[in-house]
C-alpha cells in the first residue's frame, strides 16, 4: 500500500519531498492544502503536474465519504457514519454548546475493550484508525457542517490509549498552528482506564483532560461492567491518576454512567467519594444511554438525585452531562451498529 501522507507531520514532509530530489518549500506547499482539507492531488495548483504525478505514484490520498448523516430536531447535534479507504465505517458527532462546537471522535474501528453496557465493542476490535483518519472526522465535519469546531473529545467509538502512537499524532496534527490549531486544553481523552500508558501520557506533559471511564467504586462492580478493570484493579488505576496529576497539574475527570440497581446506591455514592477525595477529581455523571442489545438501563431521577445529593455533601465536585442527540442515537456505536445490521 502506497503511505499516508495526511499522518505526516510538516517537517516530516519537507524531509519527505527533499528524498523525492524536490526543494524543502514544496512540503510546506502540500501541508498547507491538505490542513485545508483537499484530498486530491489534482487540486493543488500551485505544484507542478510533473509534481502531482510524483506524488500520485508515492502516497493514498483519500476523503472519507459520508455513509449517513442525522441532524437531531432537538438540540442540531449532527451525527455522521464516514466511510473509509477499506469501506469500514466509523461515527462522529458534532454537539452545539454554549460556549462552541465540540466534536466526538472515534480513534478505532470497533474495540476490544468489553464494557458490559458500551455498543463499540459489540463486534470486536475490527482495526485502529491512522492519524490522518482521526484527523480528518474533525476537518470533515467541520467543513461539512459549516460549523467552527473548537473543541474535541476523544470519547467516540475505540480505546485512545489502545492506539496510542496514532492518537498522539493526530493531537499533534489537530493542534499544530499551521494546521487547525486546537488548543490541547480544548480537547479531553478519555480513557477506559489503561494504566501502563498513564505515564507515558504524563510524561508528554499536554494541557488536555484525562478523561477516565470510572463507572464504579469498587473492584467487584467495576470489573463485571469493565474488562479492563480485571487484572489491573481500582487501586492500580487511582495510584496512576494520581501520579497523572502530580507530573501534569491537570485535574482528572472521572465518567460515571449511572445505571439502575447496578452502581447507582447510596453505598456506591459513599465509596466514590471516598475514591474520588484520594485523587481530587471532578466526577461528570452520565444517565447510561440504553443500548438494544444491552440489558442495562438508566439510573431513575429519583435515585440520581439521591446519589448527587450524597457526593456534593462530601465536597465532591460533581456535573451533570446533558444528553444531546438522543434522537440521532448519537451515543457510542450506535448508528454503526445498525448500518452493519442492516446491509
Ligand atoms: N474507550 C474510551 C472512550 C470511548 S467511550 C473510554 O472507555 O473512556 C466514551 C464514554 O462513553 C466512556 O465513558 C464510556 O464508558 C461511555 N459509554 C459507553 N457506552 C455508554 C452508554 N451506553 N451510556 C453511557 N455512557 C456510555
């Protein structure tokens, strides 16, 4: 297969047309039309077509296509199935808040992570995505929807930290001046809880938010909801947080999805406060999208009201996530899930 040249950074690509026997400049050139988002070699004027020819010959050049594309009458949260190279297809969605447009991104097809409630995994891992495939659900459907994006999460289909040298690449491309230039602090990874690349990530030092899928605060819950938990444990995962927080001075946020009768008691509340105090983190509570082929259902207002109540008491910093798009089935998976069921 021919290289991806939207995964190259600009200096590599100056480095790359200097092999070629080309002149340094021409790199700048190209990176500059691919950042605007141009996928065919044809269209960029200003190289010569001994050049493009050259060009065409080295590397793939693709525009992911979109498959579908559901706008929610209730919130204009945008959903978009794209289509890839290999015809595989992955989501990302486009949320309105009040202070911007925040887009979710998927870094895999599939995953291979588990979670008991999650639609991604149902399938399996199928294969990661490349950084420029990352990069271009945020240049696509900024250009698409005509809509500034200014932040991003990594919280769409795939487990980031299971792609870690291609999600590190696309946060390099997406934040490069030169290119769309979103700031690391705009951008959340949310992780599923990987501990052994914790300090990998610390060690790059970036101004993002770690994310972390916490979901519960005790191993024995935790582990029946989450693979990854098994073998590793909450302990593991709370030493690791807070050695995140002590190298990077970034406050971790912990995702918790309530769901009923399951990790949303009075008791639970207690001992994640309690988890949550060791690390001085801020918990976002999510009502759990029910998935179809998931029996698991959302925590009642009732009982989350209860289980609020109880953090805020202990001096837990705590939010509420907004559901957006439910009518899109804008969560995790969903739309992929049942294009697949229904071709
Ligand atoms: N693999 C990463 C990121 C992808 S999922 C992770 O695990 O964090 C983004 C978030 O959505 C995670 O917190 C995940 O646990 C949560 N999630 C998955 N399925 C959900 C559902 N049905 N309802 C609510 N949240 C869900």
């Amino acid at each position: 297969m021919k290289k991806d040249i939207v995964s190259l950074s600009c200096e590599e690509l100056e480095k790359e047309l200097l092999t070629l026997g080309q002149e340094k400049y021409r790199g700048r050139q190209i990176y500059a039309w691919l950042s605007r988002g141009v996928r065919d070699f044809d269209d960029m004027t200003n190289l010569p077509a001994s050049l493009r020819d050259l060009l065409k010959a080295e590397y793939r050049l693709y525009a992911p296509k979109i498959l579908r594309k559901q706008v929610s009458r209730e919130d204009g949260t945008i959903k978009y199935l794209w289509e890839l190279y290999d015809g595989n297809a992955v989501e990302t969605v486009i949320m309105q808040y009040k202070h911007g447009n925040t887009v979710c991104v998927s870094c895999q097809v599939g995953c291979r992570q588990g979670c008991a409630f999650c639609a991604s995994t149902i399938g399996g891992l199928v294969r990661s995505l490349e950084p420029s495939e990352i990069l271009d659900e945020v240049l696509f459907s900024q250009m698409d929807s005509g809509k500034k994006i200014s932040n991003i999460v990594l919280m769409g289909i795939g487990e980031p930290l299971d792609n870690f040298e291609n999600v590190m690449r696309f946060l390099e491309l997406v934040n490069d001046p030169a290119g769309m230039n979103i700031g690391m602090r705009h951008i959340s990874l949310s992780t599923c809880g990987l501990t052994e690349r914790f300090d990998e990530l610390a060690e790059k030092n970036l101004q993002l938010t770690l994310s972390v899928s916490l979901h519960a605060p005790d191993d024995e819950t935790r582990s029946k909801l989450m693979p990854a938990n098994r073998g590793r444990g909450i302990e593991q995962l709370m030493e690791a947080c807070r050695r995140y927080y002590k190298k990077t001075g970034r406050r971790i946020s912990f995702e918790y999805a309530m769901i009923d009768g399951v990790n949303d008691t009075a008791r639970h509340a207690e001992m994640l406060a309690e988890r949550v105090k060791s690390v001085g983190a801020h918990v976002n509570l999510i009502p759990l999208n029910h998935v179809e082929e998931r029996q698991f259902r959302p925590s009642t207002p009732g009982h989350m009201k209860a289980f609020i109540r109880i953090l805020e008491s202990k001096g837990v910093n705590v939010t509420v996530r907004r559901r957006l798009g439910s009518d899109v089935d804008a969560s995790c998976g969903q739309l992929r899930r049942k294009t697949e069921a229904n071709m």
